[in-house]
C-alpha cells in the first residue's frame, strides 16, 4: 500500500507525518487489497477555530473512497477520517462478498 500525503498551505511536521503513515497503515486490517491512499492536508481561513481539513482518499480494485473532515487539530482530523474509512471499507467489503 502506498501512502501520500499531500500539505496544502503549510509543511507538515516529521511528527505529524509519522503520526499519519501510522494511523493510514491500520486501515489494511479492514481491507487488504488497499492499492494507494492520497491524505490531503489543508489549512483553511488561518486563525479561526475548526480551520484544519484532512481528507482521505483510498483507492481499491474497482472504486475509490472518500472521506473529508474539519477540525480543530490535523491529529483529531486523521483519526476521525480514519474511523469513517474503516466504516466504508467495512461495508465496501461486505458488498463485495454479497456478489
């Protein structure tokens, strides 16, 4: 699996990086023919609460799944989007077997 991330408006952090890779590696539990995910990071309106955007897109055989959200910290970002990425993988999976 090939993980990219991308920092729009800003340079991420080693830490925050590492922080990610981590997190995006656990979603190959969930479902393990993930070919690549492209993590995107941006700032948005500097200086006002909920201004940090992650977004996470994964591409499988056959589709490519997408999760955004907004928040006050890129960490808090990365974990909700991976929360909702192991959701979507889960069901993706589960049509998958159905077929």
């Amino acid at each position: 699996m090939e993980i990219k991330i991308k920092s729009i408006h800003f340079d991420a952090t080693e830490k925050l990086e590492a922080f990610i890779e981590k997190k995006v590696a656990k979603l190959e539990k969930s479902f393990e023919d993930i070919q690549k995910v492209e993590v995107q990071l941006k700032v948005v309106k500097p200086a006002t609460a909920q201004n940090k955007e992650a977004s996470l897109e994964v591409f499988v055989p056959g589709t490519t799944l997408f999760v955004d959200k907004t928040c006050d910290t890129f960490e808090e970002g990365i974990d909700l989007c991976v929360d909702s990425m192991r959701a979507q993988l889960t069901k993706f999976k589960e049509k998958l077997r159905n077929r």
